[in-house]
C-alpha cells in the first residue's frame, strides 16, 4: 500500500464532504481545536495514528482506505 499525507488530506476532505461536517465538527470528533484540523488539512501537521482511527471509525471506512491511493477505495459505506 502507498502511502502519502497529501492523498490522506484529500480522503479526510472528500469525506467531510460526504458525511457534511466542517472542520469544526471534525475537530469535536478528534478532540481538537479547529485550528489544529486546519493545520492538518494544509499539510503543516502530519494526522496521527489515533487521529486516523478516529476518522475511520466516524467515517464507516477502514484506515487503509484513508491512506492509501488508488481510484477503488472508497465503498458505499462513505
């Protein structure tokens, strides 16, 4: 599996998307500040292990499916 933080910044944002939070929910979720997900979403802070399973858990989707790149991921669960 590839892994790149870009590509995880783009799944996070298109399941936002989908699941129609902001980064102020996300933030709830994760227990962080909205500044701190912006950040992340920017590519200044790297998400980390627990942040990753967080999403996945809130998301329906696995962390695999976060991280890695390739047009297939993403199931109906999202």
């Amino acid at each position: 599996m590839k892994y790149s933080e870009t590509m995880l910044v783009e799944r996070v944002g298109e399941s936002m998307r989908r699941h129609k939070i902001t980064q102020a929910q996300l933030g709830e979720i994760l227990g962080l500040p909205q500044q701190q997900i912006s950040a992340r979403m920017l590519g200044k802070v790297n998400f980390s292990v627990s942040d990753l399973v967080a999403m996945s858990n809130h998301f329906n989707c696995t962390p695999g499916e976060l991280l890695a790149s390739g047009d297939n991921l993403f199931t109906e669960g999202l």
